[in-house]
C-alpha cells in the first residue's frame, strides 16, 4: 500500500489519551482512509482528474460514530486537496454539508461551479 500520512489534528480532550486517529490518503483504493488505535474506521472515496479531486462518499463505521473522525477525515482530506493546489468537487453529500459549516475552505471549490453544490 502506498498511503501517505497525513496530518491530523491533536487529541481530542473529550476522548481517551490513549486513542491514536490518523488520516492516510490511499491512491492504489482513490480514498482517504481514516484509523483510529490502527482499525480502519472510515474512508472518503474520491476520482481524481488532472488538477481536480471529486469526493463522491465518505463513510465511517457504526462502530465509530459519535466520535468526530468524519469530521477529521474531511479536514485532512481537503487539506491536502489545498496543499497539492486541487480544485474540489464535492459530490459527496457528507463533505459537501463540512463545507457548508466552513466557509474558510469554499475558495477550494472553484468560484463557477460553488453555486452548483450549494456554495
């Protein structure tokens, strides 16, 4: 597997100490991919395209709700969108409502198609 770890950020005090989260994007699955103490408990699916990242779902494991990894996945997600200078499609209705209640990453969404998801 070729994922590349990616920043995420520190420890939530309402959780364990002891809880390790990491976000890994998985180019080999096209996903981010979100671990929590090692166990896979969710991924964000996307298709890239030249200079264009398409998010188009993003699930996390019963098992792991409640607990703000979707959240976390989704910043670490369009984080990198950010850092390898990708335009954002998000198709993904779970990514798409993360933007809506950040509007400090709309400008990743390019400024024609904002209107179209909502933007």
């Amino acid at each position: 597997m070729n994922a590349k770890l990616l920043p995420t950020p520190g420890p939530d005090p309402q959780e364990d100490e002891m809880s390790t989260t990491a976000v890994a994007d998985n180019p080999e699955k096209s996903r981010y991919e979100i671990t929590s103490d090692g166990e896979l408990a969710g991924f964000a699916e996307y298709h890239r395209y030249e200079d264009e990242i398409a998010f188009i779902h993003t699930e996390i494991d019963p098992r792991f709700g409640g607990q703000g990894l979707g959240g976390i996945l989704a910043r670490a997600a369009l984080d990198d969108a950010r850092a390898n200078e990708l335009a954002v499609l998000p198709y993904c209705p779970f990514i798409r409502g993360w933007l809506t209640k950040h509007p400090e990453y709309h400008d990743l969404v390019p400024a024609a198609k904002r209107e179209r998801f909502g933007l």
